[in-house]
C-alpha cells in the first residue's frame, strides 16, 4: 500500500452519487434552519473541551457558602461572572428571590427543550446514516449497468475496470459515510 494508491479510492461519479444523493436527501427531509446549524453541530463535535461536573459542584458549594455568609444578592456578581448561560440564568433566578418550584420548573423546561433540540439534530444525522448505504448500492448498480454496456461483443468487449471500480467504490463511500461520519455524529 503506498499514497498513490489512494487515488484509487478516488471516483467523481461515485462522491456526486453517494454524498450528493445522501445530502440531497437530507436536505429535503430537514428545514433549512436546521441545515445551516450543521457547521455549528461539526464544531462542537470537534472540540475536545469535556463536560466537567466537579466544576459546577464545586462552583455551587463556592456559591452556596456566598449565600449562607452575605444573603442571595451577593451572588448576582458571581453570576455574571459566569459563561455557562444555563448556569447563569439558574443563579440569576435564586437572586431574583423565585421560589424553588418555579426555579425547578424553569430549568426542567430549559433542559427539555435542549434535549429536544439535539433529538432533532442527532435525527437529521441518522437520516443521513441511513441513506448513504443505498446510494452506495445505487451507485453500485450504475457501475454495473455500465460495465455490462462495456460488454457488448460487438464493440471487442471493452474496459470493464473502471465501470467495475465505480460500482465498488461507491459501496465503499456509502458504508464509511453511514459508519465512520454520520452514525457517530448521530
């Protein structure tokens, strides 16, 4: 196996087929707002920066302790201190004195519609899943129809490699694209 040889894994027909077709779809399926947030949804997912729960535990022991020494009020200066806006509101919404249900019921609603948002966007990717592997077939099926065509004994038989490779090659995009991008992503 050598660089050179990746051009192999190299067709035009077969990308316009299985990613042109794979997106297409998904475009048809999803609304365009939803479309426009997939540079966001790659951002995120290429960004190391883990989740750190101790952080917060220890940020709410710290605000805590604020509260018990200095009243509710003197934590208005740390919440705008903080970056997280989940966070911030949940702190901003302790000063403003809100009692505790209310306060619960804010954030529960909050954290479902966050959940719902990424519902969405995780379905968009598993469309995407699972559509690629049958535009790899249909690219599959192009190649073959053109490698029969090649065959016509007529014309001394042909080249059958290329029309071959397509077929091949574009099962290939399809798989990596289902199970190597688009399931992990989902």
């Amino acid at each position: 196996f050598t660089p050179k040889n990746l051009w192999n894994f190299f067709d035009a027909a077969s990308i316009f087929i299985t990613i042109g077709c794979t997106l297409f779809i998904v475009a048809a399926s999803f609304p365009g707002a939803m479309l426009k947030a997939m540079p966001k949804h790659f951002k995120i997912i290429l960004n190391n920066k883990m989740f750190d729960p101790k952080g917060y535990i220890d940020q709410l022991v710290e605000l805590a302790q604020i509260a018990r020494k200095n009243g509710l009020l003197s934590l208005e200066e740390k919440a705008n201190e903080q970056t997280d806006p989940f966070f911030k509101q949940a702190i901003m919404l302790i000063v403003d004195a809100n009692d505790q249900d209310k306060v619960r019921g804010i954030l529960e609603n909050d954290i479902e519609c966050m959940s719902a948002r990424h519902e969405d966007a995780a379905a968009m990717y598993d469309k995407a899943s699972s559509v690629a592997p049958a535009f790899g077939m249909v690219g599959t099926l192009v190649g073959l129809i053109n490698m029969l065509k090649a065959m016509d004994v007529e014309s001394g038989g042909g080249n059958l490699g290329p029309a071959m490779a397509t077929a091949l090659v574009t099962t290939l995009y399809g798989c990596v694209l289902a199970h190597m991008i688009f399931g992990p992503i989902a």
